[in-house]
C-alpha cells in the first residue's frame, strides 16, 4: 500500500481510539483526583513518608512540596549519575562529566528528557532503571498533579485548600501511568520491541511524556516514554530504530500513547467542574491545533519545491523509509506539541517550513494538547486570557466558571505567558552572541540560528527533542539549557498554583444575561485566536529570522 495512503489511514485510526479513550480515561483520571478512599499501597506510602493522606495543603504548601520532591529527585539522579562507575550495572561507561550530570538529571526531573549524549554509551542500567526510569513516572505525575490543583481553584470556594500534592503524586502513578504502562509494555513486546534489561525504560518514557532512554527493558520504557510524554531513548536513533519501533503498528501506538493522557484530560477538567460542556470546548481547541499541524508538516514535506525532492515524491532525507513522510510528519506533530521529545524522524532534515512547524509546535506552549498535565493547565490559563479579553469588549468584569478574574488573577496569567518566551529568547540571543557558542552550530546562516532557538525552545517547553546538527554536549550549553529547563518548569507551575488559591478563596458569581459562555463555537474560536495572537506572534520575529527565512531563500 502507499505509503502516504497508510499514513492517512493511521491519522484516521489514530483519531479513532482517541475518541474512543476520551471519556472512560477522562473519567478514571477524574475519579482517582477527587475519590475520597485511600489504597491499601497507598496508606502504606502515606505512612512511610509521614503525610497524613486527608490533610489538604494551601496553595504554598502543596507548591512548597512540589519544588522539594523535585529538589530531592534532582540531587539523587544526579548522585547516581556522578557515581555510577562504583556502582552495580555501570557497563564499564565513562565517568560522566558535572555538567552533563546536571544537565541530565534536570532534563529528566523536569520531563523534558533532553539527551546531549548518545544514549546507548553514556548511562548504565542502574542509572536507567533506577534513575531515569523513576523520573518519567513520577515527573508526569507532578504536571497532572498541579493540574488538578488548579481545577480545584475553580470547584473550592471560601477555602485556601487546593488537594494534598503527595495523595495526588502517588495516585497518578498507582492508579494510572504504572497500570497503563504495564499493559501496553506487553502490546509492543508482542509486537516486536524488544524486552531484555533495556525494555522497561522505554515503555516509561512515553506513557510519562518524554523521550526513551538507555537502561531498562526497551518495550516498558518505551511506553512510559510516550504515556508520561517524556522523550528520550537507549538507542540514539531513538523511535527510528528497529528495537525500539520496529513496524508501522508500533509506529501508531507510540503516537496513540503519547497522545491519549493529554488529549483525555479535557474531559477530565469538564468533570471536576462539573460540566462536561466545558471539556469538549477545550479539546476542539487542541484538537483544531493538531489537525492543522499534522497537515501542514505533511504537505510540508510533500510539496517542498527542489529537483532531489520531486524526483523523490517529497522529502524523504533523515526518514526511516519503514513509515515514511506521512507518518513520520504525523509523529513530529504529535511529539512536539506534546511536550515528549522521541521523534521516529530527523526533524534537522525536514524541509525548512516542516521544520519550522515543529518548532512553532513547541512556542505554543505545549497546550495541543501538551504534556500531562501541563497542557490543560497551559491551556486553560489562555482560556483566562480569552475570557478577559471578552469581557474588555463588553466593558464587563470578566468571569470563568463562576469566578471573577481581577487583577491579582490576570497578573499570573501574564506571568505565566511571558516567563516561557523570555527564557527562550534570551537563551537563544545570549548563545548566537557568544562565539564559542555560535562555533557548535554545525550549519551556518538562518539553519544554524534555527538549530539554537530550537534548542532553546524545546529546552523551555520541556520538550526534549532537537535539531541534530548542533553540539550540545559543552559545559556552557549543558549549563544554560539546564537553566532553561528548570526555569521553564518551575516557574509557570508557581504560577499556576498561586491563581488556583486565588480562584478558591472567592464567592462564586453566579451566571447571568451578560456572561460569557465557554462552552460555545464562538468560544472555541476566541480561545484559538487568543493562542495564536498573544503566543505564536510573540515568536515571529525569531521564526522570521530562522526557518522562514530558509524557506523564502
């Protein structure tokens, strides 16, 4: 069968079982956030660490927790990295340099995954399992956690309670990402990916959201890797390497996985609120977005003009010839605008304009429909802005879901908007004026100041993917795009939870002739405007100068 023919038909299927998976997925996840009962496992967590598991945190509390579990897992991940030569299972690798400890155990901590060594030669299988394989479950779980954080802002009332971190961290792991990744760690090891001690850490990384890396029975990581939209990989071809993806299924259900969580969490959102209107309205938005994505890096790469590339039906340089453009344009749209990072493609060699798409993906701000978690809260802080700006139009204060957005609300909201574009731009323009910096660029003029802001961007957006044609692997770029990420992760996330205590201290406000509904088309409209105007836009001059102006060349 043709290739492109296949890939449509993949695109089709793939919106299929995602449809399928929204509501019974959407509603398991609602229901573990706000059950009351507690596991037996779970008590027995709860008491180990000594939380009282019905004991609700304030909004600085729960983030207080928050930023010290990730403390403590930076400080642990990078320990075992320093010092694993005197550990079990090292496989006789190279010591590891401080910054590259740095940069990696950030990377991972923050479910980005960023990879500036070659996986298969760098970590050993302690370090995998026990470090990076750890990080892809539990560092999605902290972005769903301070989700539902943020939905409880808008639920509560009169209150400064927003849930209890530690209940919700430990029931995302138990109750989703570990059953998830379990079973579909046996759909892909009878399917062909390998199951040796390399397995289980691939599996991890897409079911928790970043890239798969080195260490673990491939098959597990794998899945992790696509359910916790972490990225990575063993191998350093990473979703192009026949152990790792080895059919045209496999193909497809590492696209499923790593969409799935994102994409059922709307419906999620809609329950907690209680109403389900409100979830369909957010997924259209991230919906519209990665239709028009999927399509446009596909024509793209078809339809790039160039002698070598119409004689070859369309760009087919840096592809694995297994899937093909359609489905490797359907894999760097999904992956890049899911905060994961694996890619089953080269996004260095796509055309100038696919390229750029991918980028672009990420400037978003991984909200179509971004990591887990992380991509409704993203999602629904522009959905305050879309409100906001309505209200401005009628010359009426603002409201969503019963409460009034002020001030003090719109002032984080803003934050939040800006802190990403600043550590991307500032990123990239402080490398492009240090020379020793612009002398990793493998390529020169608009490519090689599209290889840095690529960089930079999937650094900030905790995507963890790249443009190859860059050397990463130096003391200053380990140390900034660490700083990136950290950044990046951290700092939306104070944000997010100082408007959910915001929004639960207030009287709801009940609806009236004059408010706005969010629920609607017309809604669903704003709300993508709001996300092209006030995101997208912000980047353009950057674009301008680097894959746009390739494209134009």
């Amino acid at each position: 069968m043709d290739s492109t023919l296949t890939g449509w038909l993949q695109a089709l299927a793939l919106v299929g079982a995602l449809a399928l998976c929204y509501r019974p997925l959407g509603d398991h996840i609602a229901h573990l956030l706000m059950s009351p009962k507690h596991r037996r496992a779970e008590k027995g967590l709860y008491r180990l660490v000594g939380v009282d598991g019905d004991a609700d945190q304030r909004w600085p509390v729960y983030l207080r927790s928050a930023l010290a579990f990730s403390a403590l897992s930076v400080l642990f991940l990078y320990g075992l990295i320093r010092l694993q030569t005197h550990l079990l299972l090292s496989l006789g690798v190279p010591e590891t340099a401080p910054h590259q400890a740095w940069n990696t155990a950030i990377s991972f901590t923050t479910n980005t995954n960023w990879q500036s060594y070659s996986g298969e030669a760098a970590m050993g299988h302690l370090v995998q399992m026990a470090g990076l394989a750890v990080q892809n479950f539990v560092s999605a779980a902290v972005g769903i956690a301070v989700m539902a954080a943020l939905i409880r802002g808008f639920t509560r009332n009169r209150t400064d309670r927003v849930g209890n971190f530690w209940v919700d961290l430990t029931r995302i792991v138990l109750r989703l990402l570990l059953p998830l990744s379990i079973v579909f760690a046996l759909v892909l090891v009878a399917n062909g990916v390998i199951q040796n001690f390399h397995g289980f850490h691939e599996v991890a990384t897409l079911t928790g959201g970043t890239q798969a890396v080195p260490g673990g029975p491939v098959a597990s990581q794998e899945v992790i890797k696509e359910l916790g939209t972490n990225g990575g990989g063993f191998f350093n071809a990473n979703s192009a390497h026949p152990f790792e993806n080895p059919t045209g299924f496999t193909n497809g259900l590492e696209v499923f996985l790593l969409l799935v969580i994102p994409f059922a969490l709307p419906r999620t959102f809609g329950r907690m609120v209680g109403d389900h209107r409100q979830g369909y309205a957010v997924v259209a938005v991230m919906g519209l977005f990665w239709v028009a994505s999927v399509a446009l890096i596909t024509l793209a790469e078809f339809q790039h003009s160039g002698t070598a590339l119409s004689a070859a039906g369309g760009a087919t340089e840096g592809k694995e010839q297994r899937f093909g453009i359609a489905a490797s344009s359907l894999f760097a749209a999904s992956t890049t605008l899911t905060s994961t990072g694996a890619v089953n493609s080269f996004h260095d060699s796509f055309t100038p304009f696919g390229g750029g798409l991918t980028v672009f993906n990420m400037m978003l701000g991984e909200i179509a429909p971004g990591g887990t978690g992380s991509g409704l809260y993203g999602m629904l802080i522009l959905a305050i802005v879309a409100v906001f700006v309505a209200g401005l139009m009628v010359g009426r204060t603002p409201e969503y879901l019963g409460k009034k957005l002020g001030g003090r609300e719109m002032k984080f909201a803003s934050l939040y908007i800006l802190t990403t574009p600043a550590i991307v731009l500032i990123g990239t323009g402080v490398a492009i004026a240090l020379p020793g910096e612009r002398a990793g660029m493998l390529n020169s003029g608009a490519h090689g100041f599209s290889e840095v802001l690529y960089a930079f961007t999937s650094a900030s957006n905790n995507n963890g993917s790249a443009f190859a044609g860059i050397t990463v692997n130096t003391a200053w770029y380990d140390t900034a795009l660490g700083l990136a990420m950290v950044l990046g992760r951290f700092l939306p996330m104070v944000f997010v939870l100082a408007l959910a205590g915001s929004l639960a201290r207030q009287q709801p406000v009940p609806a009236s002739a004059g408010t706005l509904p969010t629920h609607r088309p017309l809604f669903v409209g704003l709300l993508a405007g709001v996300v092209l105007v006030v995101v997208g836009l912000t980047y353009f001059p950057a674009l301008a100068l680097g894959p746009i102006a390739e494209g134009l060349h």
